[in-house]
C-alpha cells in the first residue's frame, strides 16, 4: 500500500490504461497528420464542361483557424458550466482554489471523451476525402487540368495532368478533396456535443429562455458554418450533407454512449478524486452495516427485556 492509499496494482493498471489510451490518440494524431500532407488522393477523371466544378475559387468566409478554435471551445464551456453548478459542497471545499480545481477535472473527464472522437472523427474524414478524390466546385480554376482546353463538350477526360503553378502542390491535391465537408463535420460535432451537453448538466433555471438562447445560437452558427462551403465554392451540397451527417452519427456515439448522457453515476470515472469516493463509499457501507446490526441488537434486546 502505497502513502495515497491505493494498491500498487491498482496503480499498475492504471498506468497501463493511460498508456495504451496515450498510444492510440497519438497514433491516430500521426496517421491523420500523414493522410493530409502526404497521401494523394485517389485520381479521378471528369467530364469536359462540367460547370459543377468549374466556379472561380474564393477565399474562406470561415476560416479553417477559426473552425478549429472553435473545436477547442468546448473545454472553456465544460469548465464554466461545472464550476457554477459544481453542487452541494463540505465546508473544507469552499474555498474558489479547490471549487476550480474541482470543476477542472470534471470537465477534463467529458472533454476527453469529445477529444477522443473528434481525433477519430477527423481521421475518418480525411481518410474518405482521399479515398472519394471529389473534385471541388473550384476544381477547373484550381487545376487547369492541359486536357481541358481542348476536350469535347461531355467527353469524359480520365488522364489529366494539373498544370497551374501559381498555388501549392497541397491546394491542387485538396481541390480533389471535396466530399465530404470538414467544416460542416467540425460545427455540427462541436454544436451537437455541447447542446447535448448543456440540456444534461445544466439544472432547471429560472429563465426559461437562457438556454434554448445559448442552444439556438450554436445551432445557428453551424449552419452558417456549413451554407458559407457552398456559397465559398468549396464543396458542392451532398458534400456538406454527408460531412455533416458524420458529425451528427460521431456526436450521438459521443454523447449517448460514451459519455453515458454526462450522467454523474458513469460507470467508468477515472479521476482519482472518483477513487477516493469509491472507498469512503465502502466505508459508509461499513456504517451502515454496522448500524443496522446493533439496531437489531438493540431491538431483540428490548423484547427480552419486555418478555421478562
């Protein structure tokens, strides 16, 4: 037994979780990284004329910057939201260093959740952008593929060869990488997770209008967040349909599943503070254990004592 009270195999096995759960987040982390800079998608042709990929290309009204900022904002909600309604306290642990170290780690616990998957989700992404080899709706203006110039109307050109210099070797492969959206993926998995969140954490106000406010507005900003791909020429409908649909499926397993609802009595706590109220649970079994046998001592005490 070691000075916190916890069995060293106890300590083992935990070790071995974080690194096991360490090592599949990185590797995850390297293969996305691998798929987006060094993977080429999977070629495919086009039709001559095709006016669905032959848009101007524009700038982004959404940034990838701020999609990704706005990916990270859930952990700063988590942590507001616990620290107001962290609940009924002993007076030792009123103080506002231990309400924020408190609040902190339950909101570390479900953002891991939503990290996890939003890593997952990111990987299984890209992985379906490089498999599919959409084109964009910019595709043409980005390319200016050497066939294009002189094919037929409605001929089917396989074998092209990008020919514009003027940008980088990863924007002429991302503009063969359409389907599906990422943005759209991103906000809807972000929004989804946090309405989800909030409606399970959030206790009943007094305003009845705060929370379907805050609720509205994310929901909202995704879908301003996914219509700006279509009017940015950066993915055609379907594309922000499915991408969003993949949102929608990751956050329900998120949510539902993983995360049990944000339910409190989740069955798979790994704070070490969740340690602790596992064995002062054991202990109040003990009292009650105990309690109740001499409450029956007392009792049958009390009949003899009536009998005699």
């Amino acid at each position: 037994m070691n000075p916190n009270g916890k069995p060293p195999r106890f300590q083992l096995t935990r070790a071995l979780s974080a690194t096991v759960d360490l090592f599949i987040l990185l590797f995850a982390a390297a293969a996305l990284i691998f798929i987006e800079f060094f993977v080429d998608n999977v070629k495919r042709g086009f039709f001559c004329g095709d006016k669905s990929i032959s848009f101007k290309r524009q700038t982004d009204t959404i940034s990838i910057k701020i999609v990704i900022l706005y990916g990270l904002i859930p952990i700063l909600v988590l942590w507001i939201v616990e620290f107001i309604f962290i609940g009924e306290l002993d007076e030792s642990q009123r103080s506002l260093k231990h309400k924020l170290k408190l609040s902190w780690r339950k909101a570390v616990h479900w953002f891991k959740d939503y990290g996890i998957n939003l890593v997952l989700k990111l990987l299984v992404l890209d992985a379906s952008k490089v498999l599919v080899g959409g084109h964009r709706p910019h595709f043409i203006d980005t390319c200016r593929p050497d066939t294009a110039i002189n094919c037929t109307i409605g001929e089917f050109v396989a074998d092209f060869k990008c020919t514009n210099e003027e940008v980088s070797l990863y924007s002429l492969r991302d503009s063969s990488r359409s389907f599906p959206s990422g943005h759209a993926s991103i906000s809807v998995y972000t929004s989804l997770f946090l309405i989800w969140y909030l409606q399970c954490r959030i206790p009943k106000l007094q305003s009845i209008f705060l929370l379907p406010f805050i609720q509205c507005l994310l929901m909202v900003w995704t879908c301003l967040c996914s219509i700006s791909r279509i009017t940015d020429n950066r993915h055609h409908w379907y594309d922000v349909l499915c991408g969003g649909l993949l949102g929608v499926i990751f956050a329900f397993y998120t949510c539902h599943i993983l995360s049990n609802n944000f339910c409190k009595d989740k069955h798979r706590m790994t704070m070490s503070g969740v340690n602790g109220s596992s064995s002062s649970s054991s202990n109040n079994n003990r009292r009650s254990v105990r309690r109740l046998l001499s409450t029956i001592s007392a009792k049958e005490e009390f009949t003899l004592n009536n009998l005699e």
